[in-house]
C-alpha cells in the first residue's frame, strides 16, 4: 500500500474495487466503516453484492473482468468536467495527454455498454471521486487476478494521480495484501527477477554486490515465475520442485493440468505445518514450525514490518523455516551459518537500502514501515510525498481487453472465485480448527435466485459444473449476491476443488492467472 | 519486590495456593500468566498491567481438568464480580480461588484506554445519525420509538464480522455447546450475520449474566455497544427478578432448573 491503515479513517473518499473488504481485511474494513460515519464517503464497485455494499453511498456491480472499462468511464467523465488536479498532474506527473487521448473513446454510454453499470452511476462515481479530497483507493484480486491485472494496476493509479491522491495523507492506491507476510516475502526478493528490496538481478551494481556478499556469482537472468514453471515442469525443463507453505494442488489454477505435470517431476519437496494436498505427493516432507514457534519478522500491508516472538518451542520434529533452509544449503554444498533470525535480518539490512535503518532493537513493539533507510529514520507512512522512485509519475494510456474466456453458447455462466470470511486459502490451517470448520464445512456455488429458479435448483442440492478444463460436484448456495449469469464459489475446500475449472490463462507482465473470469455450464444432477 | 509480590511468594510457599494467575509482560506486552511454586522467582515479573483480560475464565478453564487446584487471581472490580458469577454457575469454587485485589483503574493511569470504565472516542455524525453512540446510558438509548431502535441497532449488527471475539473475551461465556454456533438456531457461513437474531441471543445470554466489565466492546473491532444492550438486558432482569449479576450471591433466576442448567438450548 503507498499509505497506511489507520490513514483511512480520515479519508474523504474510499473507494473499493475488487476487494471483499469485510470477509477478507476485517479490521481494514473496520477503519473504513469507522471513516464513513466520521463523515467519509465510501464507493464499492465489485461483481457481488458484498457486504461492504451495505454501507456504501454507491455500489456498483460491474461485469467480470471489465475493470479497465469502468476506471476509463470514470476518468473520462472527471476530464471532461475538469474534475482533475492539473497542479498536481503538471508538478509530479508525464504522459497525461497520451492518457486523455485514450479516454476519449469511454463515453458513459459505451462503458455501460461493457461494464452493466449505468451512464448515470458512472458520473456519480466520477463526482464522489474526484469530489471528495483526499481519496483513497483499495483493491486486492478482484483486481490483479486477470489476464489484464497489470493493465488494471495501472488504471487504478491513473485514476489516483489524476485527482492528485498519490503522495498525500489518507489518499493513495492501496493493494490490500492478503497474508500476513506476503508484502515481506515480495520485499524479501522471493520473485525471480529481484534481489531483496526489488534490487533487479539483471543491475550489474546490485548482482555484484549481492555476488560479493554472499561470495557466489550469482545469476543475472531473471528465474522463472510460477506460471512458468508450471509450464517447465510441463515440458521436462524443471525436473525437482520445492514447494514451502503452499498447496498448489488447490490453490493454482487448472488443477487437473497441475496434478498431471506434478506427476513428471523426478523430486518432488513440500515443507508446511500439515499434510495438504500437495504434500501427499512429495518424494520428501518437511515439517515447518508454527507461527507460535518461530522467531523472525513479518512486513504487512502497510510495510510494517513487526517482530514476532515465538511463545513455544516447535513441537514434535517441526524445525523453524529458516533454520530448514540452511541445512538444506548446507547439505546442498553452500554453507549457511545463521545462529538465529536476527543474524539475517541484520545481514539483509545491510544489503537492502529500504530496511537498512531498522534493527530488531528499533523494531520494538509496533515496528517501522519501510522506505527506512537510516538509523535515525522514523519510517514512511506514506510513499511519493514529494517525488516517485522514478521522478516523476508516469500515465499509462491502457485500452480495454476482454477477459481471456468469455461465456458462450456451450459455457453460458462467468465464474468468478475467491474467499469466503472463516477460511483461508486451500484450508489447511482453518479445516482443522473446530471453530472455523463449523462456520463452513463445505464448499458451494453461489448462484442467483432467477438462475436457480429456472433450472430448479433448490438450496443446497449438489450441481455439477462444468468448464472447457474439467467439472466438480458442488452444493448450490441460493443467493442475490450474485445477478443473473454470474457464479462464485470459494476455492478453500478439497471436496469442491473449484481450481479445476479455472482458466489459466495469465497476465503477460506479471503472469498471473485468471482466477476471477472463466466460463462454465451448470447441470442438474438426475436423482 | 512490593506488596503483591510477597504476597503470591507467601501463599504459594506456604501452600495456601496452588498457582496464581496474573500479568507478566513479555515482549513489551503484557499477558495474562501462571505463576507457580516450582518458579516462584518469575512472581517477581507479576504487574498489574494496564490490559485487562478474564483471568477467572482461564482460572475456571484449570479448574474444569484440575478441581482439586488452589488458585490465587489478581483482582479488578470487573474480575470480582466475574468470579460471583462463575461461583453461582457452579464454573469455579469459591472455596478454591484466592484474589489478590486491585485498583481498577491503576491510578492515575487514568489515559489507559482498555479500561471501559473511560469514555470512549465521541462518534463520528453518522453513528449519531443512524447508529447508537456507544457511550450513551440505558435511559438515552431508549428515547428513540420502537421502530427507530430497531433501526438504529440493525445498522450496528449489520457491522458485525463474525469474529466471535465478544464470547471469546466474555467472563461469563461458559456454555460447552455455544448456541452462536448452532446452525438450527442461526444461519452459518456468511456475512452478514442473521440480523438481529445473532446479537439478541447472545444478548438473551448475557441477562443475569453480564458483569459490565466491557471487555466485549472493547474486543469488537466493529465498534458495536455491546456493553449498553447488556446493560439494558439487565436492568430488565434487576426490575422483573431485583437480581444484579456479579453483585448478588445468591442463584440466578435463570437457573431456577437446577443449579447444573446452563442457558444452552436443547439441540433441536
């Protein structure tokens, strides 16, 4: 996020797109309803009627996958009132002119022509925007998990700069991460083409430095993203695969294909706190240690990064992770001689500009948001207060594209999946708490009261659905959240692996799937 | 070592306790700990703290597997009245718990904003508008018509996350079979939760119940009053049965079954 939760609550505007905000960052969605009654208005445009809805001074429900669409419609119509914060754009920004010659073409009339949402919705969006200084933008899959999820991004921060709320308090343009260290995991260097602190691997600078710390040259081409492995795996280039605290046999999309190129690897390693599904068909399991059984650091959403103190020894024959890693190396042939976590920490540090005035001493209780780069820095709430990491902001003109797979005649439904409040991904830590379990025990398909109604489904009877890649069994949940033609089921649960069905086409920049668009058929099943 | 030290150190010495449960800071947090004989040097960590948590409900938890146990508690009002009502519940022996009393409100810690004794934040014109202010009293929230209540209060359930943290936290949540949880009587899975059967059954729970420790509001992270509905659940109790949970020692009138009954509904 380029600001920080708490900022929230002084928002004049929120506004919401692709994010099930109550059921998936509760307590975020808790600033946000504390915002709203303090006097801040709230927006929420997503395919579901969500529970966040509820509260909002518009709700928009826009066609899967038609995000550009709508961004586009709103920017247009805030330009073609001068709604926009000129200063701002000649002061801190470029490419505006490429931009407002691309939003020309989204008129309301053709944007409700691809979005659903009306002409006159999509103006009151614009005015409440744009209107409502400063505003502050959240999103999480509902946005990236597209064929255009960068396209998406990018429209998001468009929309942002165009009104001046990048580098202000309460403003900004907010991906909500959805783990609790995944903003770490990513600042850590666990893509393919960074070092920690997205230090580019292909910089020579970065790649020697690197080199000479660790004493190994080190690769200057990018790796391989999952998506690519996946692929890799497909065609003999990857023979073993290591998989640490994911079960990709439920979580990736196209399962059926997964299973199938799993069964090619020669070496398969899975290391988590359970057995999951993935693990069932390692050559080697090792098992991770516990939240409350480590030490080490977490960096949030916000780019806190916080300790956390272990409460107990691991249990059974459990090792921490990083402790696991380095025997792991070590047996491997390069010697990593960590005595704890602080001993990396304080060594990626020094490695890394954005981390390296933060200390586990400094850290304390309520930890420090990155950029922190000096001893002395107090850390960074909010990022491009005066200048972008690039200098200025740049605009990018981004045209609409349809989603990969669209409904036809054979697979009239859009499949739409994600979370649901008392699970967690593929359910291998929620599944086994009584508590959680009981709130939902199985899977289902939300599917609208005229749907149901006209194929006779009744409320939680089993239906078989249907897309070009394979078919589940699931009990129907009737529901108006979702409208006429639109699906959604959660992909927590292994006895409803909904993964099977979707689409894997993925985002050409950041190669990620299609989880919220595919096409599917829904059949009774005969009793 | 002060007062309260010497104290836990004596009783555990001489047996007059078993354990005692308090506060430790750990981590530059402070959470709630067992201190024992076999580690009596730790009673020297005991601090008052300025959290509080239901240190009785842990107490009742050991005395559930462990009855013969003595235990000794560190004791605000709130954990006090707490304790009388796990006591007329049959949760815990009066004849097996010790308390080492406390001031409520550490003085002048008066700024520690766990405490529901303090007002909270005022707020904001929307709640004021369509919701109910958590600080008004029972009398305030009661002008409002029937129909306007019910209003105001759905919009605040309607908040809700379901995290269940109100029960998790409550003192006097002791039921084995939680009637939040069972599906018959409220609709699972979703959010929503069913409004306002949710709230009004663990509201239903709390008459005769409720020691107005607030510890429920202030785990609520949708900010919801929780304390004013179990505040005006038990004014009806006081008016219709002159029964006062916490303060009163003698049974419940909703236990007039048996002194083993507990509110939990029959499964359907």
């Amino acid at each position: 996020m380029t600001n920080s939760m708490k900022e929230f609550e002084d928002s004049g505007c929120i506004f919401v797109i692709g994010s099930n905000t109550t059921e998936t960052h509760p307590i975020i969605a808790g600033r946000i309803m504390t915002a709203k009654e303090k006097g801040a208005k709230l927006i929420v445009a997503d395919p579901r009627n969500i529970h966040l809805a509820e509260f909002a001074d518009i709700v928009v429900h826009h066609r899967l996958g038609s995000d550009v669409a709508l961004l586009n419609g709103m920017m247009h119509v805030i330009v073609k009132n001068g709604w926009h914060d000129d200063k701002h754009i000649e002061e801190r920004t470029e490419g505006f002119s490429d931009l407002e010659e691309v939003l020309e073409d989204y008129t309301p009339k053709k944007v409700e022509a691809i979005t659903g949402v009306g002409c006159v919705d999509i103006e009151r969006m614009a005015e409440m925007y744009a209107g409502n200084h400063p505003a502050a933008l959240l999103y999480a899959m509902g946005i990236t998990q597209h064929t255009t999820g960068v396209d998406n991004v990018k429209s998001c921060c468009n929309l942002a700069m165009l009104c001046g709320n990048v580098g202000v308090r309460s403003g900004g343009v907010n991906p909500l991460r959805g783990q609790s260290n995944v903003q770490g995991a990513c600042d850590m260097g666990g893509l393919p083409n960074v070092f920690p602190g997205y230090q580019p691997v292909a910089d020579q600078t970065a790649n020697e430095k690197f080199s000479n710390a660790w004493g190994k040259a080190l690769p200057e081409r990018a790796g391989l993203t999952l998506t690519d492995m996946v692929k890799g795996m497909g065609d003999g280039r990857i023979k073993a695969l290591c998989v640490f605290g994911e079960n990709p046999k439920l979580s990736d999309p196209d399962s059926g294909h997964l299973d199938h190129v799993l069964k090619k690897l020669d070496f398969l390693l899975v290391q988590d706190l359970y057995m999951t599904e993935t693990a069932a068909d390692a050559d080697v399991f090792f098992a991770g240690a516990s939240v409350a059984e480590e030490d080490g650091t977490y960096t949030n959403t916000e780019r806190r990064c916080m300790r956390g103190n272990k409460a107990i020894d691991p249990l059974g024959k459990a090792l921490p992770d990083w402790d696991i890693i380095c025997r792991l190396s070590s047996a491997m042939g390069y010697a990593m001689d960590y005595s704890c976590p602080e001993e990396i920490f304080d060594e990626m540090t020094s490695l890394t500009p954005s981390y390296g005035g933060m200390t586990y001493e400094r850290l304390g209780i309520n930890g420090l948001q990155w950029p922190c780069p000096g001893k002395d820095h107090p850390g960074t709430p909010y990022l491009h207060k005066d200048n972008f990491s690039r200098g200025k902001g740049k605009f990018h003109a981004v045209k609409y594209l349809d989603p990969d797979e669209m409904p036809d005649e054979d697979y009239p439904f859009f499949l739409t999946t994600g979370r649901m409040f008392s699970h967690y991904h593929t359910g291998t830590m929620t599944r086994v708490s009584p508590h959680l379990h009981s709130e939902q025990k199985s899977g289902y398909i939300e599917v609208s009261p005229k749907d149901a109604g006209d194929m006779m489904l009744n409320d939680g009877e089993n239906v078989r659905v249907l897309s070009r890649r394979g078919q589940i069994e699931v009990p129907v949940k009737i529901t108006s959240r979702v409208g006429e033609g639109l699906l959604f089921s959660p992909f927590h649960f292994r006895e409803n692996p909904i993964n099977r069905l979707t689409n894997p086409a993925f985002d050409p920049i950041a190669k990620i799937p299609e989880f919220k668009v595919c096409a599917v058929k829904l059949e009774k099943i005969a009793e | 070592m002060n007062m309260m030290h010497e104290i836990v150190k004596e009783w555990l010495e001489q047996e007059k306790i078993d354990l005692f449960i308090g506060y430790k800071v750990v981590d530059g947090h402070p959470l709630p700990c067992f201190f024992t004989r076999e580690n009596i040097d730790d009673v020297d960590n005991l601090v008052e703290s300025k959290a509080r948590y239901p240190l009785e409900k842990i107490a009742a938890k050991v005395y559930s597997t462990h009855p013969e146990m003595k235990i000794g508690i560190l004791a605000r009002d709130c954990n006090q009245r707490a304790l009388n009502v796990l006591y007329v519940w049959n949760q815990l022996d009066p004849e097996k718990i010790e308390t080492v009393g406390i001031n409520c409100c550490p003085s002048p810690a008066r700024e520690h904003a766990d405490c529901s004794y303090l007002e909270r934040e005022p707020s904001g014109p929307l709640k004021t508008l369509i919701g109910i202010e958590n600080n008004l009293k029972p009398e305030q929230a009661e002008v409002y018509s029937q129909e306007e209540r019910f209003k105001r209060w759905s919009y605040e359930f309607e908040k809700c996350i379901k995290c269940y943290g109100c029960r998790n936290i409550c003192p006097v949540c002791f039921c084995k079979e939680c009637s939040l949880e069972h599906s018959d009587l409220i609709k699972k899975g979703e959010l929503p939760v069913e409004i306002p059967i949710f709230h009004l059954v663990r509201a239903v729970h709390m008459a005769g119940r409720c020691i107005d420790c607030g510890l429920c509001e202030d785990a609520c992270p949708a900010n919801i009053p929780l304390r004013l509905l179990y505040r005006e659940v038990n004014q009806i109790t006081a008016r219709l049965f002159d029964y006062r949970a916490g303060t009163d020692s003698g049974q419940s009138p909703f236990s007039i079954l048996g002194e083993n009954v507990t509110l939990e509904p029959m499964s359907l």
